[in-house]
C-alpha cells in the first residue's frame, strides 16, 4: 500500500514555490478514491511544503530567481531521497533501509529551486513497459482510463498528465520514458546515458540506463535537462526545416503500425515535408537487429543486481517479474560478451549512418495503449511490441526525444527524434522545431 499523509491546517503565504506546491497538493487530494495511491508510492504533503519554503529561501538568499526555482518535479521509485525507501515499485523491497542521503540528481533539482513531489509508482523493478503495478495498482492512462499508462514510469507520466505537477523524472533503459509519455500525449526525453549522473540511482540495467524528464512541452524537458546534466543548452543554431534532411527510420520502426499511429505519422510526415524538409527512408541494422544481444546484456545485468532478492520476489513479486529474472539465469558470460561486441559494431555503424542527417525519425511506439481488458496473458508479448522502437536508441547508446503526434482528445502517439551520443541538445532543438511543425496538424486532426 503506497505511504500517503496529507499535510497539516495551512496558512496563506505569498512565496512562490511554497503557493505553487500547495496548489499542486490540492489537486492531488481532489483526485478520486485510489487513483492518487496508484499514481505514488509515497507522497508526503507536510514534506512537500518543507521543501517548497526552502526552494523560496534559497531564492530569497541568493536574490535571483533559480533555474527551476518553484517547478514540482516527482520522482520514480528508483531514485534515492534521503530518508525515504526507494523499492523501484517491489512491496518487498519496501523493507529497505531508506536511502542516506539524496541520489546527486535529487540535489541538482533542488540547487535549481525544484520542489520533489512525490514518489512515482512504476512497473516492478523497471522490467515492463505496460506500466502493470500488482501492489500499488495501476494509474490510468490520462487520455482514457480504460487503456494502460505505458511504462516503466507510469506514474511520473500520469502525474504530468492529468497537470498534478510541471514534469516528472523516470529512467528509461529501453523506453521506460518515451513509451509512457507517447502514450499519455506528452513529451520525454531520453538523454546520452553518461550525459547524467546515475548516482543514488537503484540502476536495474547500468549498460543502457539512462534518466530524463517527462514534461507538457520540449522547452520544459529542455530545462530539466540543463539542470540535470549540468551542461548551459547550446546556442540554437536551426531556426527552419527548409531544406533539412531527415531520415526516416524504415524496416520495423514503421511495420506494423495501428491505423491511430498510422494516420498521426502520416500527418506528421506530410506537415515536415509542407516545411521544406526533405525525408528519405534509413534502412538501418544497427537500429532494428537488436532483440537477441540487447536481451542477452539486459538478462546478465538484471540477473547481478535482483538475483539475491529472488527468494524474496518469489513469493510476492510480480509474476511475470519473476519470470524474467528466472529466464535470466540462463545467459552466460559468453554470450553477453559476443553481445557487448555486436554493440560496439552497431554503435559505429549508427554514428555513420547518422551523420548523414541533420535528425532521424520513427513512431515513439507502434500501437496507441492497450485496453486493460486485452493484456490477460499477453504482458510479454504487448511489452517486446511498445518498447519495439525505444529499445533500439538505447541499443546504441544514442539519445531521443519524443514528442506528441495526436489530435487533441484522441488516444497519445509520439514522434521520435533520434541522435547519436552526444547530441542531446541538437536533438531538443530539432524536437522544438518539429514540434512547431506538427502541432497545428494535430490541431487540425
């Protein structure tokens, strides 16, 4: 059951971040019975409001606005926060120690005037991108409640979804930003993996983990992304897609598609195209034979940080959590290592193919979210089809942005932005451009 206390009688005080945060509270205990605990894991109103009138007299000291100063940001239960448990979404690991001292990411938010809000739920130890959580429930999609959220970091896109706070924080080793925020309308960014410090992070898989934010628009993942980085966003050097080459991802990242992303990417294409860019199709490997050796390396590391809690998941983790971990134990030294060289191959091969463009693209995901009605037994199936696309970015180590695709009131879809390490801030840039392009088309449905 998710720790949930409200805050004590308030009184009005005129700082920014503690009004803001107060705000954002009432909106959270105005939610309908249970959704609030499926959204948190933990969320403390009293600690929120410490939090907010120290961002204000942080503010007040240096006399000058922070960077972030008054935004609420929550935080996915993989993320350490002094003297709270991080239980990456397990009842079991709720029995952990809480965490000594705040992961280096929490402090960046914080320096910056951030208020933390709260702790996020998430698929079990990260390990599916339907956002299914058998202990703390399952929130809601914020486009229909009868279809999945997307995952893992289901909660911290709920949470900006439905407007409780500005962004949410999540990892994403294979999507686990970018599936929840495509299917929820919103935009994610999944940053270089070594761009931000994983420190106080309970990382499941260290090879392809990364953090990024989740937000209602690209310039405020832009900012987080400053902070978190600690890296000054380079200087725009692109103000038009006339003339821009962009590479569309083909082979699987646009097979299969449902006929609501199909129409969304479409519209999307052609409103790139009516901007002057021109769009040629990438059949890339590097990019789409990824399953067996990024399973193989997800496997072996996966198996060396939950292998001593599996005694413990057995008996009351998430079934099909189990399930993976066990099927993990069967891949070898052996194998991850031709793994790990097949990688290294496929990043050089990505860095080459890439700097033919000036940005590549594909649909963030290939379905609009399933119905909670039509998972039953198809939860591996569904998860290996939603994180189809992602995975590959991580696969060679590059960074992606996405950004929404839908017709106001129709079911999210997303557009990525693709780019090789390094180029994060090339990438935001290209997002917010496109973004321009393509928001009057979703307008127009």
């Amino acid at each position: 059951m998710s720790s949930f206390s409200r805050s004590p009688q308030r009184k009005r005080i005129f700082f920014l971040a503690e009004d803001k945060a107060r705000r954002c509270v009432d909106l959270v205990m105005d939610l309908p019975d249970g959704i609030a605990e499926s959204i948190f894991v933990e969320f403390d109103a009293a600690r929120i409001a410490r939090q907010a009138r120290m961002a204000d007299e942080a503010a007040k000291a240096f006399h000058r606005d922070l960077p972030l100063h008054g935004l609420t940001v929550s935080i996915k239960d993989l993320i350490d926060e002094k003297g709270i448990v991080t239980s990456a979404g397990s009842a079991f690991l709720r029995s952990r120690a809480p965490a000594c001292e705040d992961a280096k990411i929490v402090s960046q938010l914080r320096a910056a005037g951030a208020v933390p809000f709260g702790r996020t739920n998430m698929s079990e130890m990260g390990c599916s991108g339907l956002g299914l959580n058998p202990h703390y429930g399952t929130p809601p999609n914020t486009s229909d409640p009868l279809r999945l959220p997307g995952g893992s970091s289901c909660g911290a896109a709920v949470s900006v979804g439905l407007g409780l706070c500005d962004a949410g924080l999540g990892t994403d080793a294979g999507g686990s930003v970018r599936i929840p925020a495509a299917l929820n309308g919103l935009y994610g960014f999944k940053p270089t993996r070594a761009s931000v410090s994983g420190k106080g992070l309970f990382v499941v898989c260290p090879s392809f983990d990364s953090v990024g934010p989740i937000a209602r628009s690209i310039d405020m993942c832009s900012r987080l992304h400053a902070v978190l980085s600690g890296q000054c966003p380079a200087p725009r050097k692109i103000d038009t897609l006339d003339g821009l080459y962009v590479g569309l991802v083909a082979a699987t990242m646009t097979e299969g598609l449902d006929r609501q992303v199909g129409l969304d990417f479409d519209r999307a294409l052609q409103a790139i195209r009516d901007a002057g860019a021109i769009i040629a199709p990438v059949s890339e490997p590097a990019l789409t034979h990824t399953a067996p050796f990024l399973g193989a390396i997800y496997s072996y590391e996966i198996m060396a940080l939950l292998g001593g809690y599996l005694e413990g998941l057995k008996e009351t983790g998430d079934p099909y959590v189990v399930e993976r971990i066990l099927m993990a134990a069967d891949v070898g030294c052996k194998e991850v290592e031709e793994a790990r060289s097949h990688r290294v191959k496929a990043i050089r091969a990505f860095k080459g193919i890439a700097s033919k463009f000036d940005i590549l693209i594909a649909p963030t995901v290939p379905i609009i979210a399933p119905l909670f009605e039509d998972v039953g037994t198809n939860v591996a199936k569904l998860g290996f089809l939603l994180s189809q696309n992602t995975r590959a970015v991580n696969w060679i180590d590059g960074c992606a942005a996405t950004i929404p695709m839908n017709p106001i009131g129709k079911p999210g879809t997303g557009l990525m932005l693709i780019g090789g390490a390094g180029t994060d801030w090339h990438v935001l840039e290209m997002a917010s451009l496109i973004d321009k392009v393509i928001s009057p088309a979703r307008l127009r449905g």
